[in-house]
C-alpha cells in the first residue's frame, strides 16, 4: 500500500483534469508516489481519445483507430508493466480509384502491383523515371525545392502513386487542395524497396490485450474519479480543493478564448455492425479516391482476433471515418498548425509558463499532435519536473 501524504491544507496534492492518456499517466506516477490525485472529467469515461466502447463483444475505437507504436524502451516497458500488449501490425491496404487494392506504406509489394517491377532495382528505375519527369519539370520551373504537399509528393514517388494513392486520400483528410498543403505532412511517409507491409519503423508496436479501458483504468487505480463534470462549470471551487491542477483540456479555453480561438480538424465516425465475422479482412482500408466521401474504414475485431479467431464472433463492427473542419460542440482532434494558430499558441503559453500551480500537459493543453508513446513520455518528463 502506498503511503499517502496529504498538505496541510487541500484535500489533494493534484487537481488532474482530463483523464486521458496524459492525465491518467500523471495520476499513476503521482499515486505511486504516495500523492493524492483527484481525476475529473467531463465526459462520462475515462480515457479520453483511446476510450474503446464494447459492441458485440468487440473493442470499438470510439475516437478513430489507435495503434501504439513506439522505439522507446521505457515506454514500451512501463505500458506492458500495467497490461500486456498483443503482436497487432498496423498494415494498412489502400482501394484506389482504379479499383485495386495496393499495400501501403509504399514497398516492394505497392510496386509490383502497380507497375509490375519485381526487384528493387527496377522499382526504383521505376520510381527514378517517375520522379525525373516530376524533378525536370520543376527545375524548368526553377523550383528546386518542394515548396508543397504535391511537389513533395511527386518528387519522393512520382506521378503514378501520387494521382492513385495520395491526392484524393490527403485532400478528403485536409480539405484543402495537395499543392496548398505543407511539403512536411508526407515526409514522414515511408517509401520501401522491401516486401515489408509493416506501417510503423518503431521497434515495438500492439494493441493492449483486453482493450486500451484495460490500460486506462489500471492507471487511475488509486485515485478518485469524477466523470461527467467540466472543470470551467466550477472552476474556482476546484482549484481550490488541490495544491496543484494538471490541466490536459483546451488552453484556449482555460484563458477565456482572450487571444481567439484556436482551430482544429476532426473526423466524423460512421459505424456499423454487419452481420459477418470478416467484412474487409484488414483492421485499416484507406479509400484514396476523391469521388468517395470516406477517407478510410476500420474494422475493429481485427486489432484484437488474429487467425481463425476472426471468425469466432459472427458479427464484426466497422467505422467509415469523414474528416471534417471542427466546430464548437465537435471533439477537437489535429490541431491546424498553420502560422495563424502557432501564433495564438504561443500568446496563451507565455501566460501558461507563469502559473506557479498549473501544469499544462497533453495534446489540447500543449496544441500539438502527439501520438500515445509520446504523451506517456512527456507525462514523465512533467513528473520528473517535481
Ligand atoms: P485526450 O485523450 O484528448 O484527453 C483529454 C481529456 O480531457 C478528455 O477526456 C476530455 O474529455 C478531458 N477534458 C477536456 N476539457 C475538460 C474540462 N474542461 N473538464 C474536464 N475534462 C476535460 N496515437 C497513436 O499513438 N497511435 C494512433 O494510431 C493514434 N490514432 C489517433 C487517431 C485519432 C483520430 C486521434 C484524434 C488521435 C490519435 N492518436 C494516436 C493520438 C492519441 O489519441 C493521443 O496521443 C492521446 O489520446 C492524447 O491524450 P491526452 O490525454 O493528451 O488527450
Ligand atoms: N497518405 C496518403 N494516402 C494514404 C495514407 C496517407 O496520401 O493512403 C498521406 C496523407 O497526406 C496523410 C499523410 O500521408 O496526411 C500521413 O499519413 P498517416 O496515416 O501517417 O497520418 P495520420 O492519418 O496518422 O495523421
């Protein structure tokens, strides 16, 4: 049993609001070190975006598909130390507009299907071809550096994977057109001359066995949790019951809107239960043509059952996903990075530096997009800070 030291005056040493992967991480920390956390949160679950809601017996992603994915060895240990993780490998199948099915990231598997190259050399003479057509006709232009998503994207693969798999794919998931896009956002996408359909470079990635509720809840345990209840609804009251808040919602809204609004894209679920064990074989199909509405449809079981077990349940539940501009009232998702929204950003973290009591962690506190391994991490480093 841990021992727990209370102040003098507050009924908590931490006020933590959100109990999301950050605000969870922070609680275990703090309560196995013998502090008293209050977890309050508006919505009526825990867990925040990696909340899984039961349906026919299968985890569904509420919040979108989340795959945990990481190289970082402390963080791998310390998730597997609280539930252990199943061997899931984020393999995701593209339906393009010509109506085939191609292996992503781009490999060896991509190529062939597309071109019918069946070594890495002519693959990449393939590529090279593709890409020099783009590059000439940039440097005629006297472009000699991708000043956009398009130019980025064709200079990395050519024309070919650019038309079938990217331009459709990446204006549905922006709405904005590719050659008004930043270079930056199809950098990080891998390109392979190996058969190796793996998303992920990360040395370690899986699902929780059990579900991600499984991970949240064993995070909290030890603390006491308040759900359905918005820290702004009460917040001086709030304040004043811990000696220090872990603030993971909005900073926008925690200074008033007083600089503006920041902006946010979000994505609109669609999700059916069918009844068949095995509707599209794959856990992610990315539908990369303009002319459908969806970006992707994920088929839940598939991050969990693997091998005949898919068929042990006859039923299966899939999300088709619309990415949408947010709205008040919406779940702010991916934070719009433009220069405008760093800018207002910035203003609301000068104020947030200067709180003695307030720590400001995770993707609404911070205005960033962090992936899960991340956030763990950096629900540390705010730890370690005490
Ligand atoms: P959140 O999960 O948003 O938690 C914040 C919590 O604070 C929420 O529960 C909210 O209700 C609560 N809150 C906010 N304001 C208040 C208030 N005023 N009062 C009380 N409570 C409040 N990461 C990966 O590693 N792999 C993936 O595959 C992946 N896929 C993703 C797909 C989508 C569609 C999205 C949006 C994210 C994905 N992520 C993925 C990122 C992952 O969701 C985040 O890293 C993680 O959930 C962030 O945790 P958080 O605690 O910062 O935020
Ligand atoms: N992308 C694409 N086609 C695909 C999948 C991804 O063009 O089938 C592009 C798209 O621009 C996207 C970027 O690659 O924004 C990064 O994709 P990833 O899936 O890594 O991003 P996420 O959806 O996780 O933000």
């Amino acid at each position: 049993m841990p021992i727990i030291r209370m102040s003098a005056n507050k009924k908590y040493d931490f006020l933590i609001v959100g109990s999301g992967l950050f605000g969870a991480t922070f609680a275990r920390l703090a309560t196995d070190a013998g502090k008293r956390c209050l977890v309050i949160d508006k919505r009526l679950h825990a867990g925040g975006n990696i909340y899984c809601e039961n349906i026919e017996g299968i985890n569904v992603h509420k919040y979108g598909a989340h795959i945990f994915h990481t190289s970082d060895k402390r963080v791998w240990d310390f998730v597997n130390s609280i539930v252990p993780f199943n061997r899931y490998t984020n393999s995701p199948v593209a339906a393009a507009p010509d109506g085939n099915l191609y292996n992503l990231p781009f490999n060896m598997n991509t190529f062939y299907k597309m071109w019918g190259v069946k070594t890495p050399s002519e693959a990449k003479a393939k590529i090279d071809e593709q890409r020099g057509d783009a590059i000439e006709r940039m440097s005629k232009a006297g472009i000699y550096e991708a000043r956009n998503l398009e130019e980025q994207a064709i200079s990395l693969v050519g024309n070919d994977i650019y038309e079938l798999l990217i331009k459709g794919y990446t204006e549905k998931q922006w709405g904005r057109p590719c050659d008004q896009l930043p270079a930056f956002i199809i950098r990080r996408l891998p390109v392979r001359l190996t058969f190796d359909n793996n998303y992920f470079n990360d040395a370690y990635q899986g699902i929780p066995i059990g579900g991600y509720n499984k991970l949240i809840d064993r995070l909290l345990e030890g603390s006491e949790l308040k759900l359905g209840t918005d820290f702004f609804q009460n917040r001086h009251y709030w304040a004043s019951i811990a000696d220090k808040i872990v603030f993971t919602g909005k900073i926008d809204e925690y200074y008033g809107y007083r600089f503006g609004r920041l902006e946010y894209r979000t994505v609109k679920f669609e999700t059916e239960i069918i009844n068949e064990p095995n509707y599209q074989g794959n856990a992610v199909v990315n539908y990369t043509s303009a002319d459908i509405p969806f970006t992707r449809i994920i088929e839940h079981k598939h991050f969990e059952a693997f091998g005949d077990d898919v068929y042990s349940n006859p039923h299966t539940v899939i999300s088709r996903e619309y990415s949408t501009e947010w709205t008040d009232g919406m779940e702010p998702f991916y934070p719009v990075n433009d220069e405008k929204n760093q800018e207002t950003y910035k203003r609301y973290k000068e104020l947030a530096d200067r709180e003695p009591n307030v720590i400001f962690g995770g993707r609404l506190a911070e205005y960033k997009y962090y992936d899960m391994a991340p956030i763990i991490n950096q629900a540390f480093k705010q730890w370690e800070r005490f």
